[in-house]
C-alpha cells in the first residue's frame, strides 16, 4: 500500500520508476531523425519542484473523513495530491514534465474496507465534494480528471487482499485496490492464474479492470475482464450493491453490466468475484510472417472463427512491423504475426494452429520470435518515456469492428491521422484481440511534437475518432471512455441511451459526486 512518505511503483512524469527505463535501440534514433523533425525536450520539472494549491476543503469536511478514516489516511501533502491529479497518457505525461498540475485532488483519501468506501461517499454527498475513484492512475483517456475543480481522490491501495479462493467453482473474490502482479502472485500460491495481462498489467488494479472493461493480451484464450466477472460489490452514495450470485442468471438484466465499464461514475467498486484458471503447465510462443496485413487478417479471422484459438493471437501491420524489425536489428518486411498458448498440454493445439497459419501464407520465425514479444510484453509505455526523452511525440488509440469492416476501419484511421499531421508522422497499426464477429485494432502514433504537442494530438485524435465513428467501429475497445471519448461515445450510443445512462446515475448518485464529466454525456 502506498502511506504518505512511502516512495510510489510508478515515477514521476514517465510510465515506470527511472530503474525502469529504456534507450531507444541506436537503429531505431537514427530511423526517427530521418523521418521526424525532433528537438531537445525542455528539462524534467522534478515532483518537488511542482506547486500545487493549498487544500480548500474546510475544518467541517476535513474533520469528518478524519473520524471515519483515521488522520493518517486523509493525506493532503503536495506530492501524494500531484500524484493523483491524472492519469498515464502522454498529454498527461508533458504537462507533468513541464510542472503543470491541471486539478490536483484537495486531499487523497485511503479507505481501509467497503465500509469507509460508504462512508467517504456519505460525507462528500452531504458537503458536496466531488469523489474520483483511483487505482493503479493508468488511465489513458482521461478518466482521472474530472470536471468538478474541488474534489478528493479515493485511493485504493490499501483495499488489496484476496478475500477468498474456492478451488471447487473456480472463482476468487479480489479487492478493487489490488495490483494486478501481486494478485497473480497470490492465487499462484493457491494453484490459479487469472491469465489477465493488460499493458498496463504492472501497476493497474483488479477494480480499475472492472471500471474498465479492460482486455488483456491472452484474451484470445482467457477472455475479457468483463467475462471472468462472476460478482461484485459496489459502493454507492445511496449504499451497497452486490451484483451476481450464481454462474449465470435469467432474474432480471444483468445488473454487474450497470458498473464494468462505468468508469468510477455510478460507484465505487470494491470487490471482485472472478473466474480462474489452473495455472498453465506449458507455454509456448512462436512468430509468423505474411507478405501483408490483409493475408494475415484472413489467417487470424480463420482461427479466431474455426479455431483452433491460441491464447495470445496478435498480427502487426508492414509499418509496425517495420518498426518493431528496425529496433531489433532486422529487417523481415511483410507482417508479423505472435501466436502464444497456455494449457495443460498445448501441443496438439499449437500444431493444428500451425497448419492453419501455414495454409494461409503464414511462414514460421519459430520460438525466438515469440519468446521475445513475450520477454519484451511491457515495454511499450517505457518506450514512450524513451520517445519523449528523445523529443518525439507518441501516443496510442484503438478501436474495434466487424471484420468485413477491419480493412476500412484500418485505412481511414491512418489515412485520418496522416492528415491530421501533414509534417510527416509513422503510424503503426496491430490486431490485438480477436473474436469471431470481429477484432480490435491498436494504433501507435510517433510524431514530432511541434509547438503545442497536446494541442496537436487533440487535433489528430479526434480526426481518428471521426473516421473511427465514420467507419462503423466502436470509439473504444478497452481503454474506456474517460472524458476524451465522451462526445463520440454519446453519438455511438445515441439519445436515448444518453438519457438512460443519466437517469441510472441520478438515481444511484443524486448529488452528482461521482467523476463528473467522465462517461456519461
């Protein structure tokens, strides 16, 4: 648990601690300065060096949290409310760099159980202070800001046990505030994975999963967040929600849906009840080439629909490709495809696949490919910190559709973003979860940042969202809606559906504290 004075997982400014950090790959900086006009960034400001308001709350509000929490956990001291001011994307990483705080919280509260949950949530209702849940702070859309100045961030961190295993169902009930690492830590020792790895997997919490509908990396064989969710508990200004009680249920809508995916607005969640797995006696991770990006759509559609499904199924466009070739010293061309599975004995599995990908044009790299996406699975966001440090500009996107819809969708967003950035910009493209309707597509941006970089980006994101709407496809697929998605989303989901997702949060929070202006139109 984070307590006021201890050092925090994650640095200042950057995704990672500095004993985190990455250098570019030389191959890589010489590509960048050929095609990017790059400057020098401005120097770090350091955490102590930021200014952040003096907290406004008043002796009232203060003292209550302070009955209900206990001093200690009412923490209000500069850096831990810097900390918690946003979330992990790269506008929220420059304006860190330059010392810029845009809405610190006036205080972060640290709640012990769900009862202290209810009754921050008591208190802020009756003094009117705006409530921002936080859990591992690595939203990317924005989700962490609100639109309220005055408001307090709920952290967490010390909400981390796994309250119970039943090895018999197969299912775990986890705290919100539990990181993901330890988490995996803690049901290894009782036999179990929960085979949920995110990017984000290092610092992100069990909670923000579910408030996020977030998706992993080995979806193709374990599922969305949102799947393996079996219950949960909610805290909300008008009290406590306990969704799902069995495997599955015809009493009613399903009521767990109301809050995966609600982002902090609607409640607090506090526990998890998920599904497990056994851990994983093999493993086994392998690349493919394909001459381009549409034969390899059509070998991952063709096991994504008639299987045999691997566990991690992940095909990278020429560009990305090109790329990713170019840092590692290669230079393969066409498109690289990263097949994983994870079983109790996956060999059957992993040759059947194999001829699948092999009647389709796919040619083998074998295991080296895919042990090394595999040792290098978490690298991307410190490649970023390396990026800007470097005076590039990156960020990334993503989206989902059909996949008579994929190709287009694939085109326009790039298309959409070169133009939005007409100085020359690589733009990288990969399929990162499949179904058999559809996938997702995960975009990467590399640009030079210009005078303004966050303006830049705003102006180039929503050109992407536009086309992204345009096509058909989904604004997100598991970053969420934050506040950076709110107007797409509200035109995807349509009026009615705007009035009803207001009229849910009126009901379970009528005073409106809960992130105002993330999510909700």
């Amino acid at each position: 648990m984070n307590m006021e004075g201890e050092a925090s997982p994650v640095g200042w400014a950057r995704w990672g601690t500095t004993k985190n950090a990455q250098v570019l790959p030389e191959s890589a900086s010489t590509l960048l300065a050929q095609v990017l006009e790059l400057a020098p960034p401005p120097p770090v400001v350091p955490l102590a060096e930021v200014t952040v308001p003096d907290c406004e709350l008043d002796g009232a509000v203060l003292g209550a949290l302070r009955q209900a929490l206990g001093a200690g956990h009412v923490v209000t001291t500069p850096d831990a409310r810097a900390r918690h001011a946003s979330g992990m994307s790269t506008p929220d990483l420059l304006r860190h760099r330059q010392g810029l705080v845009r809405a610190a919280p006036q205080a972060v509260l640290r709640p012990a159980d769900h009862a202290e949950v209810v009754s921050i949530l008591d208190i802020c209702s009756r003094f009117g202070v705006t409530v921002v849940p936080f859990g591992g702070g690595t939203s990317v859309v924005g989700g962490l800001t609100p639109s309220a100045a005055r408001h307090v961030a709920v952290d967490l961190s010390r909400l981390s046990d796994v309250v119970a295993v039943d090895p018999t169902s197969r299912t775990a009930t986890l705290q919100a505030g539990l990181r993901a690492p330890r988490a995996a830590e803690l049901l290894a020792e009782h036999g179990f994975t929960l085979g949920h790895v995110p990017q984000s997997y290092e610092y992100a919490t069990i909670g923000g999963f579910a408030a996020t509908r977030s998706s992993g990396q080995a979806s193709a064989g374990y599922g969305r967040f949102d799947d393996m969710v079996m219950a949960l508990t909610v805290a909300t200004p008008r009290g406590t929600v306990r969704a799902g009680r069995a495997p599955a249920s015809a009493a009613g809508p399903d009521l767990r849906q109301l809050f995966l995916g609600s982002e902090g607005t609607l409640g607090v969640i506090t526990d998890v009840t998920v599904r497990i797995r056994p851990l994983p006696a093999q493993s086994h991770y392998e690349g493919w080439r394909f001459e381009s990006f549409a034969e390899g759509l059509h070998a991952v559609r063709r096991l994504a629909q008639d299987g045999p499904q691997p566990t991690v199924l992940r095909l990278s466009d020429e560009v990305e490709t090109m790329i990713g070739a170019t840092g590692a010293g290669r230079s393969d061309g066409g498109c690289q495809l990263i097949a994983g599975y994870e079983g109790a004995d996956v060999r059957s599995t992993v040759e059947a696949a194999a001829a699948v990908l092999a009647a389709h044009g796919g040619v083998p790299l074998g295991e080296e490919a895919g042990q090394q996406w595999a040792r290098h699975r978490f690298d991307a966001p410190y490649l970023r910190d390396a990026l800007l440090d470097a005076g590039a500009f990156a960020e990334t996107l993503e989206t989902a559709a059909y996949w008579s819809a994929l190709p287009e969708v694939h085109d326009r967003v790039r298309q959409a973003i070169l133009a939005a950035l007409p100085d020359g910009a690589l733009v990288l493209a990969h399929v990162s979860h499949v179904y058999e309707t559809g996938a997702s597509l995960y975009f990467t941006v590399i640009c030079s940042p210009g005078p303004d970089p966050v303006d830049r980006w705003r102006k180039a994101k929503a050109a992407a969202s536009d086309a992204i709407a345009a096509a058909g496809a989904t604004i997100s697929h598991h970053h969420g809606v934050g506040a950076d998605h709110r107007a797409w989303y509200a035109a995807e989901i349509g009026d009615v559906a705007v009035d009803l997702l207001r009229a849910v949060k009126q009901q379970l929070d009528p005073a409106g504290i809960l992130n105002p202006g993330i999510l909700v139109p």
